[in-house]
C-alpha cells in the first residue's frame, strides 16, 4: 500500500488577507484562481495520469458544488498531499472544518466510513460526506503539528504516544465495519501475494534479494488467517498522519482503512519515528522499538516484525518497475533483509 497522500494541515505558501479579514487567517472564500495554486503538488501528481486529469478537470465544479451544499466559506489549500484537494472551511455556524476532496481510489473509497465508526475517539471527527464524490467536512485539528515533526520528544516517547491512539483505534467494532464495506487485509495482502509471485519468477541482478519476494508471498497469505483477532485498522499509521490536537494528545487522520490482524499497522509508524535503518546497528534499534511498541498495544512481538518484512517488501513490488536503475528498489530489499534477520525469517 503506498503512502498515497495526508491531509495534514500545511499551509500553501502566504496568499495576501482578504478584504475585511486583515491579518487574519480565518476562512474565506478566495478567487478561484487561489483555491487552486499551481504549487499545490495534488495539481501537478494528478496530471500524470488520464484518470487523475479528468478528476482534476471536473474538480473547481465539485468544490463550488460543496461548497454551496454545505454552505462554507473556504481558504486557500494547504499545501500537501498527492491526490486530495483539502483547505481550511468555516461553517454556517462559525465553527472551523476542513473540506477535503479526494481524487477516486479503492484506498480512499471507506474512509468516511471509518471517520464515522470511530466517532472521534483518536481520529477526526465527520462533519459531513458525499461518498459518491469522495468528499469530506472534517474537524480542524487544531494546532495540528505532526507527531513526525514534534522532534523535542525521544522517538521511544512518540512511539508511546501513537501507541494509545492505535489501542483506541482498534477498538471500535470491526464486524460493524465489515458490515458497512471496509475491506479485509486478507483480500488486499491477497492481490499483493500475486504480485509478489510475479516478481520473483523474474530474473534480477545479484544485489536484489529475490528471495525477499518469495518471503513476502509467503507472509501476505500466512498472516491474516492466523491472526488472534480482527480489529478495524487504520491502513497507513505513520506519524504524518497523527496530528495534535486540544481536546486529545494526538488524532488520527487520513485512514485507508481494513478490517484484519492488529499487528500489521504499526510498521509505517515504526519506520518514520526517525529512519532506524541509518543508525549505526539498525538490528538493535528495531529489535528494541518493535518490542516496545508489541508491549504498548498488548500485540505479538513476532507478527509485528513479520508483518513489517512484508509490508517493507510490499513498497519494492511497486518501485521496481519504475526505478531504471533499481537504486531505490535495491535499497529496499537492503532494508528488508535487515527485517527478516531481526523477525528470524
């Protein structure tokens, strides 16, 4: 699963006060030409593809569409993500929100529905949604730092902190969010075995570790039939997508939620805490981290280390085809032998 995009709440650079709003950064709604600044990368991500320059084409219509319909007043974008539109919104009621609009993928299709499910208990909450156009009202999150930034805390510190919001996650009713159409693990880890069989039925240099590809086949089938339990998971928990908030330490956003076995989300988090690969004994420092995180959230040490082999692996069956070079993919198979020798596989 790739790191498609995050609404975290970056601003787009400075855009002159409106009128009546002086040396205020309160929502308003702008020329049509500031809603979409060429700096904005969803703009320039979403043009490489047909599918994404036809979302892009019908997308000034959908915010005006929205806009109107839930009677909000709207900033310029924040400036992030790949393939969401978001930007700050006031209500008809004075309240802040933001409105993110989404460009449309399986990754992306239940989000809402998640938001929903969790009810604002360390996530962000729904104002409203249009699940036919991928559009939704969201809580400002405010101040909205990303716990990937809050360098002033140990990365053991961050990790603790992540480690409460995914205890909460995980407890909201996951047979409801079958019911309501979240996909399972199982189905998606299922597309990746195949894959994964692909890639290593051909041939490849000496330095990529084909055997890694067999590994990961072996995982991404293995694993989610021989979970303890289902739970309802966030899909991409990585401290860019953990923001702080007023009325909680940390929220959640930018779900791309399953239903299946808790032990695969914590591996984007245990990566981008800071990067364990470039410390000098890599083996040591995610030895340490995976098992204070299995201990945190009460889950198995070794399906834990496992699940980040695969989901490591998972991030080369993709950049494979698109590196000339392998440079990158090489790297990550570097990476994931490192794992494999920290899990014993």
């Amino acid at each position: 699963m790739t790191d498609l995009d995050s609404e975290a709440q970056s601003p787009s650079p400075p855009q002159p006060n409106p009128p009546g709003l002086p040396g205020t950064s309160a929502p308003w709604t702008p020329a049509p030409s500031a809603l979409f600044p060429p700096t904005v990368p969803v703009l320039t991500e979403m043009s490489r593809t047909d599918s994404g320059r036809a979302w892009l084409a019908g997308l000034p219509a959908l915010v005006e569409k929205v806009r109107a319909r839930w009677q909000l007043r709207l900033g310029a974008p924040f400036h992030g993500g790949s393939c969401s539109w978001v930007a700050p919104a006031e209500r008809a009621d004075g309240s802040r929100a933001v409105l993110k609009l989404t460009w449309p993928h399986p990754e992306a299709r239940t989000e809402g529905t998640a938001l929903s499910l969790w009810n604002g208990d360390s996530a962000v909450r729904v104002h409203e949604q249009d699940a036919e156009h991928f559009a939704l009202l969201l809580e400002r999150v405010e101040p909205g730092d990303e716990l990937g930034r809050a360098d002033h805390l140990p990365a053991e510190d961050r990790l603790l902190s992540a480690a409460e919001v995914l205890r909460r996650l995980w407890s909201a009713d996951a047979a409801k969010a079958a019911a309501l159409g979240i996909d399972a693990l199982a189905d998606t880890t299922a597309g990746w075995a195949r894959v994964a069989e692909r890639q290593a039925a051909r041939q490849w240099p000496a330095e990529l570790d084909a055997g890694l590809y067999r590994l990961a086949e072996r995982l991404f089938r293995a694993l989610p039939p021989t979970a303890d339990r289902t739970v309802v998971l966030h899909g991409d928990f990585n401290p860019g997508n953990l923001l702080s908030a007023r009325r909680a330490p940390w929220l959640a956003i930018d779900a791309k939620p399953m239903t299946g076995d808790a032990a695969f989300d914590p591996w984007p988090l245990l990566e981008q805490i800071d990067d364990p690969f470039a410390h000098p004994d890599p083996h040591r420092v995610l030895r340490h981290r995976t098992a204070l995180l299995a201990d945190a959230v009460g889950e198995d040490v070794d399906r834990i280390r496992a699940w980040a082999v695969a989901r490591h692996v998972e991030y080369a069956l993709w950049s494979v085809d698109e590196d000339a070079d392998l440079h990158h993919s090489i790297t990550l198979m570097r990476q994931a032998r490192v794992l494999a020798d920290v899990a014993a596989l």
